[in-house]
C-alpha cells in the first residue's frame, strides 16, 4: 500500500526570482510553466508576507532563488499555519542543513 500522500501537481504555487536578478533562472521557468498553465504565484518581486502563506495553501509550492526561501518565512511564522504542501525549493544553499532554521 502507499504510505504517502498523492500530490496533485496543477495545483502548485510558486515564488519565482524574488530578488528580481535571475534574469535566466526566471526564463526556464517560463519554459516549465508553459506546460502547466493551472500554476499561480509570483515572479519577480518580493511577496509580502501574507501573499507568501497563501502560496503555501495549495498542494506543491516550488520556490527558485536564491538561498532557501528562508528570508520570506521564518522559523517562527511556521507556528500557528498549518503547512502541509510539498516544498519544492530550488536555491543556491536550498540543500544546506542548518540548526533550528527552516
């Protein structure tokens, strides 16, 4: 039996190139979302915080940028918002293991 959750990916969210310097990074992604016209999110800008909880609310949420996505939420915003989609982070430092950080 499967033990995991099915994950339905046309319903994902994404923060795309927040710092608005990855001129590249932002133009592959293009190239991916072309396929997947149901993805919703933002590219190019900074979120305010509550634009970047909603995009935890569906079922995928794919950030690519620099670092972890980190500076966006912090440990203790996890607290009280209940998050429960796949997280799918692409960074520079997305794979780095730190003590007590998201």
């Amino acid at each position: 039996s499967n033990h995991f959750p099915m994950t339905n990916i046309n319903k994902t969210m994404f923060l795309v190139n927040s710092g608005n310097d990855l001129v590249e990074t932002e133009k592959n992604f293009y190239k991916i979302k072309e396929n997947y016209p149901s993805w919703k999110g933002i590219v190019g800008r900074k979120p305010a915080f509550t634009e970047f909880i909603s995009l935890l609310e569906k079922e995928v949420f794919l950030f690519m940028g620099h670092g972890t996505g980190s500076a966006h939420l912090r440990e203790r915003d996890f607290y009280g918002n209940h998050i429960k989609c796949l997280m799918m982070l692409f960074g520079c430092s997305s794979a780095a293991m730190t003590m007590g950080r998201c």
